[in-house]
C-alpha cells in the first residue's frame, strides 16, 4: 500500500480547481458561439451557386419564419374555438374571518336555545366562514353548436383562417425565392460586366491616343478628338458604376442570405440556363386552376361563409345546461346548496340589428365569391404580359446574336487587313469597341430573360417550376 504524498495531493487539487475554473469561464463563451452561430450561418469557403443561396435563404428567411408562427398560432385558435363549445367547470373558494360588534342599531337580533334574546350589540371575538363551490357550464345549442359535436361556424371560421395562411406561406416562398434570384442574377451579371467594360475604356484609350496624333498630323479634326473623348468619358462613367452595382448587390445579397453586411460573399460566375419556354396552354390552364392566390380567395370565402352562418344561429334561440354546487361551512355547521337548470334564451326584439348583421355578412359573401374571378382575370393578365415581354426578349437575343457574328467578322477583316497594312489601326480599335458594346447588349438582355422567367415562377405560385 502507498502512501500519497500531501504536496502531490495539494498539487492536484489545485490543478483540478484550475480546470474546473477555466472550463466555467470559457463555457459561457462557447455558448455564446453556438448560439450566434445558430443565428447568422456560417460563410461559405465556396462560390455561391444561385441553389445554394436560395437554400440558404430559404432557411433564413424572417418572412418564413412569421408565417410559420402565424400557422402554428392559428392551429392553436381552432382547437380554442372547439374547447369552447365543451362544457366548462370552475371551481371557487373563499374563507372569511371576522370580530367586533354590531355597526348600527338595525344589526339581526339571534335567539338563543332558551328563546331569551340577545343583545344586537353583542361582542364577537372571532369567527369564520368558508364557502366552497362548483359551477358546470354546457352550451347545448348554441351559434350552430349542437353538443360541441358538430363542425359549428366559430370553428369553420378558424379553419377557413388557416387554410389562406397555408396557401400565402407558399406564395411567402416564391417571393423569397424571386428576390434571392434577383439579387443573384443582377450581381453576377455586373460582375461579369466588369472586364468587357475595362476593355472598352482601354480600346477608347488607345483610340484617343491615336486620333490625338493623326489629328496632329492634319489627317483628322478636333471635332473627331472630341468625340473619342466623350465616348472614353461616358464609358469610365460606365465603368465606375458597374463597380458599385457589383459591390452594391454582393453586400445586399448578403444581408439577405443573414450573413453580417460587411461579409463578402463569393458567387460562381456563371448565370443558370433559361428554361425551355412552357406551355401557355398549361400554364392558363390546369395550373393556373390550382395558384395559390385561388386557393387563398377560396379561403376567404369559406371564412366569409361561415361568418354568415353565425350572424343567423345568432338569430335562432340557444340553449344553456348550468349547474352549481355550493358548501358553506362556519367549522361547525355545513350546509349544501346543489343548482341544476336548462335556459333557453330567446332573441325577441333588438331594433333589428342582429338581422342587419346577417344580411351584412350575407353581402361580404357575395363580395368574396365575386372577386375570386377578378384574381384570376388579375392572375391571366399578367401571366400574359410576362409571355409577351419574354418572346420580346427572346426575339431580340437572336438579333444581337446575328449582328454579334457579322460585328466579329467584320472585326476579323480588319484585323487581317491590319496586318496586311490595307487599312488604318482606328479602323480594328473601332470596330472591336462596337462588337465589345453589342456583347455588353446581349449580356443585359439575357439577364433580363433570367428575371422574366423568375417573376413567371413567382406568379405562378410555384405550381411552374423553373429554379427549385
């Protein structure tokens, strides 16, 4: 058997007390780590894929989570409007202790057991009473409810309630979705702006040059120096700008991703694929049958229904089962008092309001399922204004794309003939500047195809799917 050594012993006690003190004081700062780190998500090493950020964003996104709650808070009023049409018991209790006298000359006179009477003024050192009871409420006919069994309009109502939040949560989604492809698409697209616009400063720059001294040289006028110089100041204007809409859109994309403003986040440089044009017959058709903005309006009217429905059982009598038991107790003496009865109440006369409401909640009816085609004549127009901006589109991307091949062999003779000293340096320099602007052109308009398709998906709903 060993003996342990009271300078070891001390040694370690005092090394664990050091560990237990650091892992308390680092402990709080780990979580603190882990709780930010659930709040902001955490910057990917990365290039951001238009997929990714739309994940992210979907995980992240405030609006989502509202409508989440908004769900949640609605499932809990139907199950409150159903627990209501149950029968409700409450209990009660109270205990009094009193002394002193008599406070005026009308105080009750008691008799004692030999019907000798008291004097009123009589001096009471201390008493008590408790009372203790029961009350049982049980609506048996009442706005529509028969026993709480039947699907009665104050639950109908909740659900309808439901119902257009579920289907505005997806409308809520398509919206994040189209904002994130927005800023995506916007972002690269200035990014991917930057190096041709950079080119065409220095061909300007190199044609400035060149018009300054052939215009030293008597072959050129100033007039012509002038207007090198007004294309070379509006294209480093140009050039300026598309920087800080680069800059511009990779911080506002990062907000909206939940990363902290000052992070800079990378994105892949590649703009997705257009979709292949669909079906205007399908789109008008079945899908549109099932948008949610429909479904929403057929909500709204189940909602506007029900309310109807409950303005007129509020005009038929209700009936009430109550009962109530009630104990009194003076710690000597019990007494019991039990309470049962059935009450029918009547609407009589009111001025006629209750029938006034009725017929209110009558017109908002009709006003509901009235304007169920007004959203989808709404939802028709502008599904159309989209397919009409998109063929516009498409028809100019195959112009651009045929003036863009003759610009690039007209480029390409110039640049031989260049060679071949056939023609002047200005000739290429200017030739290449048009074909560099008529591919900035085509860049623009693609991107604004990309938008118009992501604006369909967001009027669709998300029953035409284009980025998932």
């Amino acid at each position: 058997m060993t003996k342990s050594i009271p300078q070891r012993n001390l040694i370690l006690r005092n090394s664990l007390a050091a560990s237990l003190a650091a892992l308390l004081l680092i402990l709080p700062f780990r979580l603190s780590e882990k709780e930010v780190s659930t709040r902001n998500p955490e910057l990917p090493r990365h290039p951001l894929t238009l997929q990714d950020c739309i994940a992210i964003a979907l995980g992240e996104s405030s609006k989502l989570e509202a409508s989440r709650f908004d769900l949640l808070a609605a499932g809990e009023e139907i199950r409150g409007a159903r627990a209501s049409l149950w029968p409700s018991l409450t209990g009660s209790a109270t205990g009094e202790a009193f002394s002193g006298s008599s406070a005026g000359p009308f105080a009750l006179v008691s008799t004692n057991v030999s019907g000798q009477g008291v004097n009123a003024r009589r001096q009471v050192n201390l008493a008590g009473i408790g009372i203790f009871g029961l009350r049982l409420d049980y609506p048996i006919f009442k706005d529509g409810s028969i026993f709480g069994l039947n699907d009665a309009p104050t639950v109908e109502v909740k659900r309808a309630q439901r119902n257009a939040l579920a289907w505005t949560t997806h409308l809520t989604r398509e919206e994040v979705i189209y904002r994130i492809t927005q800023a995506f698409v916007a972002t690269v697209s200035a990014q991917n702006r930057v190096q041709p616009i950079e080119h065409r400063v220095n061909l300007l720059e190199r044609s400035l040059g060149i018009t300054k001294q052939e215009q030293q040289n008597g072959l050129l006028l100033p007039l012509d120096v002038k207007v090198v110089q007004e294309q070379l100041s509006g294209a480093q204007t140009l050039s300026k700008a598309i920087h800080e809409q680069a800059m511009a859109g990779s911080l506002g994309l990062a907000r909206l991703l939940g990363f902290p403003s000052s992070s800079h986040v990378r994105m892949a440089r590649t703009l997705p694929e257009p979709p292949d044009p669909p079906s205007a017959t399908l789109l008008l058709g079945k899908l549109l049958a099932l948008h949610p903005s429909l479904q929403v309006q057929r909500a709204n009217i189940e909602k506007a229904k029900q309310d109807y429905r409950l303005e007129r059982f509020r005009l038929y009598p209700s009936v009430n089962l109550r009962g109530s038991a009630v104990d009194v107790s003076d710690f000597q003496n019990d007494a019991h008092i039990l309470i049962g009865g059935i009450t029918v109440n009547v609407p009589i006369f009111d001025f006629g309001a209750q029938l006034d409401t009725a017929r209110a909640r009558r017109d908002t009816y009709n006003a509901e399922q009235a304007r169920l085609g007004a959203v989808g004549d709404d939802l028709t127009s502008d599904l159309v204004t989209i397919y009409q901006q998109i063929y516009a589109l498409s028809e100019r991307i195959l112009t651009l794309q045929g003036e863009i091949g003759k610009l690039d062999r007209d480029l390409r003779v110039a640049q031989s003939q260049q060679q071949q000293g056939i023609t002047p340096p200005l000739t290429a320099i200017d030739a290449e500047v048009v074909l560099v602007g008529k591919q900035d052109e085509l860049n623009i308009v693609q991107s604004r195809r990309l938008l118009l398709y992501a604006n369909l998906q967001k009027k669709m709903g998300g029953t035409w799917k284009w980025i998932r």
